[in-house]
C-alpha cells in the first residue's frame, strides 16, 4: 500500500504552490515533510487528503484516486494547523464522532492519551487553547489507526513536556502497530531524531527526497583557519559556509575524501537543521552562502 | 445509516425538538388565555398557517447546516458527493418529519379551536386555497396538505443551504458586493425604477405589480390550485440543489 504523486501542480491564481510533484509514500515508515514558510508542504497535504484539488496530475491511495474518493480516504487521517470540528462540540462528544467515523479508532486509547496529556474532554473544542487545540487533534490522530496518518505542524503551541510525550507516544504507537507517519514541521531539530525519510520541498518543488541517514552522509562540514578552509574545499559541492572572526565552516554536499588533514581543521557530522537551511536559503543549492557571524 | 447521515440528523434533532416545545407552549398558553374575560370580553386568538413559521426555521436551519458539516465530513474521510447525497437525505427526512407533525398538529389544533370558539386555528392551505379546501374529501385535502407542507419545507431548506454555500464560495470582496447590493437593488433601485418607467408611461403596470401577478399565478392562488404550488417549490427546490451542487463539487478548506 503506498501513496502517489504523479505531476501534482496547483496553482492559487498568480501562485504556483506546486509544480509537477512526484512523489511516494511507501507503507510503514516515518517521513518528515520539511520546508519554508509557503514551500508547498500543507497544499499536497491538503491534496492528498482531499481538503483541495489538484490543478493538474493525481493522487493515487493504494492505486485508487484520492479526489473524491471515499474508499480511498478511508486510509488517510490528516491531523491539519486548522480545527475541523465544530467549535460548540466537546472534546468527549468529538472523539465519539471520530470513532463513528473510523471503525478502527480506538476510544479506549484516545481517553487514556486524554488523560496523559491532561486533556478536559468536557470542553468544548473552541475554547481550547493553541496547544490543547493541538493536543486534541494529535489525540484523534494517534487513536484513528488508519493505514497513513499526515501530521501538519503537530506540535503547534505544544510546551516542551507535551511535545516530548507526542514524540514518545507516536514511537510507542508505531512500534506496537507501524503506520505510515508524515510529519510536516519547522522543528526540524526534534524530529530528526524519529524521521526515517526526508523529503524536502522548495518553491513547490521537491530538492530532496531520500533516506534521511543518507541524507546525512552526504554531507559533511570542514572547520578551520579561513584561508586553509578554502584551500582545502576549492572545487567542492558547497552548499553554505559561516564565518566567525578567523575561523571558518563551509558546508559540502559529497562525499569526504580527505586523507591527511591540515592542522587546526576539523570534519563535522551535519545537523538536518543546518542541512535543511542550507539548501533552502534564497541563494539556492550550489551556491556559496556567505555569512558572517 | 451512514455516519454522515447519522451527525446530520443528530444535528437538526435538538433545534427541531425545541421549535416544537416552544409551539405546544405558546399554544397551550393562548388557549388557555382565550378563557381569561378582560373587561367583559374574551379575548381571541388566532393561529395562522403555522407553515409558515416551520418554514421559517427550516430556512434558518438551511443556512446553518453548510460549514460544520463540510468541515467534520472532510476531515472524517467523507467525499463532497457524499456529503450532497446525505444532505438531500436528511433534507427530505427532515422535510417528512415536520410536514407530518405539522399536520398532525393542524388536526389537533382544529379539534382545539371546535371547542374553544375564540381561538382559531388554520393552515396555509386553508388560508390561500379556500375554495379547494371547502371542495375536497378529507383524504385528498391530508395528502395534499402533506404534499404542499413537504415542498414548501424542502424548498426552504434548499434555498438556506444555497445561500450559505454560495457565500462560502465567494471572496471577501464579492461577498461584500453580494450583501450590499442584493438588498440596495431589491428594495431601492427597483422601486425607483418601477416608478420611474411607470411614471414615464414606458410600463402601463408596474413591475412589482407584474411580479405579484406571477407569484400568484406560479403559487396557484390566483387558480385556487395548490398543486401548482407544489410543482412551482419543486422547481425552485431541485435549481437550488443543483446550483448548491455545482458549488459544493469545487468547494475547497478554507484557512481562514
């Protein structure tokens, strides 16, 4: 079972949000959506989950397509930045719609989450918080045990303790029963720790898509004297570079090649952070990006 | 039942038990004030096609039930198509309901108003088709009553419904033009201009008087049939289903 994206573009009049996206989402694995304010993220999200539609190509859910299609649907859970239940319905009230809904959804677990989060299911949903808004939706998200579940800025207004319980509880849920897991965040920090595939988008274009310890590998940071820096990465795949006082680090895409090290440089590991601001910086992939600190 | 059918009717269940409560009190209370004598007189009261206010509220709730729904079907795996199929269910099962107990409340009240000779009590029908009311049997006047209630009900569920999708389409800005220049031209620009022309002598009959013309005629009244009536609702019913179904097909999440 997987999901396909075939040409996916759409355009909001004079804003190309997607061009031609390709793209699959294979059973069972954790993925993180990542990219800049307005790079597409939430817009194939919304595609695929049916919120909107595609401007050109298709979705397919388990070979079906997912326009307007209730079957296919069935299989996907996006728990979105916006709150889709009525505002005058309580939290208890909602989880028992959702169970309707999905005949797999688990009630019994959604209450125990409820509890763990310290959640008042007696309230009504639109008089929660930011955070509890958020913590109620994840909550139906980890209970509704579809096939693909999208989280779209999961932990919006979380505090530190809640979003180390989501994490905690999302590991817990995939180790028990593996679903496919979409996050799509700007915390890419914490989540690299938990995403197995990472697929990056930019101006409505996926740049990189692959495995995320791949990903990681291929690239690398050299520190050191600025002079004996450049020296040593002339002709290299930078993607960035920083510079403080004397020192600096340049950032290479490719793989370390390095038999004997100058003195004073040292190789660092990348950060997906660091990574992920690299590439998407205005100046693109390839260029040089130059900052001082 | 599906569980869209099932939210939808679970939606509409407390408004239309609390507009019927809200009836048998203020019916209760006048016929029992129509005992009270007030300076030597009785007071009368008079209850007149009591249609017209469940239509009302039919109309109101048309235009509540667009939104929310939309919203929890989406976010619950429900398609735009089945969304319109339960709404055109729960439309007709709600349009059921009502024509019956409003029926069934019409007897009653009739039943009331023979006893209590200062209280009064009529339906629409009985009101707009005299003639055809005083003609025909008991069994063709409840089938047509029935008719007449459930495609006046349906039509006022379509129209709310129609207009709330409709707005849910529109940008801000058509919006606004919408609001503002519906009314202005309707009740300012029309009649200006009705009078202007029939002033001019361009029109021998003013507009508003053609159009009343053509309301009488299409709801039967100027005939005395009430079946042309029936027909005329079913027209506007299945247009505004229609237009509300060409709208909602495209009809996106919005954030804001």
């Amino acid at each position: 079972m997987k999901i396909e994206l075939k040409d996916v573009s759409k355009k909001f009049q004079d804003t190309q949000a997607l061009n031609k996206v390709n793209l699959n989402f294979e059973e069972e694995k954790i993925y993180g959506l990542l990219g800049r304010n307005g790079a597409g993220k939430s817009t194939i999200l919304n595609i695929i989950a049916n919120r909107q539609w595609a401007s050109d190509g298709q979705v397919f859910i388990d070979g079906q397509s997912a326009w307007e299609n209730s079957q296919a649907q069935k299989k996907v859970y996006l728990m979105s930045e916006k709150c889709m239940y009525p505002g005058s319905m309580k939290g208890e009230k909602a989880l028992k719609w959702s169970a309707a809904f999905y005949p797999e959804f688990d009630l019994d677990y959604a209450k125990f989450l409820a509890d763990a989060f310290e959640l008042n299911l007696n309230k009504k949903v639109s008089s929660l918080s930011t955070g509890y808004s958020s913590i109620f939706k994840l909550i139906v998200a980890l209970s509704v045990n579809t096939p693909f579940v999208f989280f779209d800025e999961p932990v919006l207004g979380l505090d530190a303790n809640h979003r180390e319980l989501f994490y905690q509880k999302l590991i817990e849920k995939y180790s028990e029963k593996p679903f496919t897991v979409v996050i799509s965040t700007h915390l890419i920090e914490e989540i690299s720790q938990i995403i197995e595939e990472i697929i990056i988008i930019d101006h409505g274009k996926i740049i990189f898509n692959e495995s995320c310890e791949e990903l990681l590998q291929r690239g690398y940071t050299v520190s050191g004297p600025i002079n004996i820096v450049d020296r040593l990465v002339a002709g290299l795949n930078r993607i960035g570079s920083d510079q403080l006082g004397g020192l600096k680090t340049v950032t290479i895409l490719g793989e370390q090649n390095f038999s004997d090290l100058p003195k004073g440089i040292e190789i660092g590991k990348l950060d997906l952070q660091k990574l992920f601001i690299k590439i998407t910086s205005n100046k693109g992939v390839n260029n040089d990006h130059e900052s001082n600190a | 039942m599906s569980p869209m059918l099932k939210y939808q009717l679970n939606d509409y269940k407390k408004p239309v038990l609390y507009y019927y409560m809200i009836f048998i009190a203020i019916f209760i209370l006048s016929a029992g004030s129509t005992n009270i004598t007030f300076n030597g007189s009785t007071s009368s009261i008079q209850f007149a096609g009591i249609e017209f206010a469940s239509m009302i509220f039919l109309f109101v709730t048309g235009l509540n039930s667009f939104k929310d729904n939309f919203f929890m079907g989406i976010q619950n795996g429900v398609t735009r198509k089945e969304l319109f199929k339960t709404h055109l269910l729960e439309m007709i099962i709600i349009a059921a309901v009502m024509s019956v107990a409003d029926q069934i409340f019409l007897v009653i009240g009739g039943q009331v108003a023979n006893v209590i000779s200062s209280l009064e009590f009529s339906g629409l029908m009985q009101i707009g088709y005299p003639e055809y009311f005083s003609n025909q049997s008991l069994l063709i006047l409840t089938l047509t009553n029935l008719v007449f209630k459930f495609v006046l009900y349906t039509m006022a569920i379509a129209i709310g419904y129609f207009i709330t999708v409709a707005f849910y389409r529109m940008s801000k800005k058509i919006k606004t033009i919408v609001s503002v220049g519906i009314p202005v031209t309707l009740f300012m620009l029309l009649p200006m201009l009705d009078e202007l022309l029939y002033s001019a002598g361009i029109v021998d009959l003013h507009i508003s008087s053609r159009i009343g013309n053509f309301m009488l005629a299409v709801t039967g009244s100027s005939s005395g049939n009430p079946w042309i009536a029936c027909l005329f609702f079913f027209v506007i019913m299945t247009l505004m289903c229609a237009l509300s179904w060409l709208l909602l097909r495209r009809a996106t999440i919005k954030n804001r």
